[in-house]
C-alpha cells in the first residue's frame, strides 16, 4: 500500500499485476490498481479531474489527464472515502506511476491532492543485485 496525504485528503493505492490480463511474450504487461481517496478533513470534497504520470522501465513517461475517475466525479463528506479500481498496460515488465486529483472543496476552492509514487513490478522483471 502507498499513501499520501494532501489537506486532510488521503490517498491509498493498492498495485497488483494482472498476469491474467498480460502476455510478457508478447511485451505486454498490465497492473490493476485500486485507489481509495478518504475525506479526513471536515469540509466536503469533490474529485474534479485526475493527472497521471506513467513511466515503463526504459523511462519512457506518458502523461494521461481527464475529468474524474471511471466515469464519475465523486462528492466526498468528511468521514467517508471513495474506492475504485482501474488498470495500466505497460510494454515493460516494470515502471512506476504517480500524480494527483484536481480537489474543489465545497466552500470553491481548488488543490492538487498528490497521488503517491507506486511501483509497477511484475514476476517477469529482470532483478539486478549489485
């Protein structure tokens, strides 16, 4: 698990490699992740927009920016989360992503709340011990 706190908005990330969904032999590797966004604060919260920085193994970055999260732009109280799940195909067996959801509170104002750093590590990875 990986998280990151941003005014009072927790961000929990849960990676698992979906060996169903790749096929290495192709150079084809693919994660699920899931996300689960708490309002720790005590105004209410509402997820705009999403920006994701998504970088394979040879350091190749791919920008993906969007209105909400599957489809929705959930409210969230004080006291309550939002879970979804989601998955990123890569044609490495390893990379890392990270980034952050344009927040507006209720009261209009706007942040980034930040998406902490996650590894994406398949069985497939090459491991180097130096």
């Amino acid at each position: 698990m990986y998280v990151a706190v941003t005014r009072n908005i927790q961000i929990s990330v849960f990676p698992d490699y979906a060996a169903d969904r790749s096929d290495p032999e192709a150079g084809q590797y693919v994660w699920t992740y899931t996300v689960e966004i708490a309002n720790m604060g005590d105004i209410t919260v509402q997820l705009m927009a999403r920006h994701w920085r998504i970088t394979d193994a040879h350091g190749v970055m791919q920008e993906v920016r969007g209105p909400g999260v599957v489809g929705a732009q959930p409210i969230i109280p004080p006291g309550e989360s939002f879970r979804y799940t989601s998955a990123c195909p890569l044609p490495t067996p390893s990379g890392i992503m990270m980034g952050s959801y344009r927040m507006v509170s209720e009261d209009g104002r706007a942040f980034d709340a930040e998406i902490p750093a996650f590894s994406l590590d398949s069985p497939h990875m090459k491991r180097v011990v130096n």
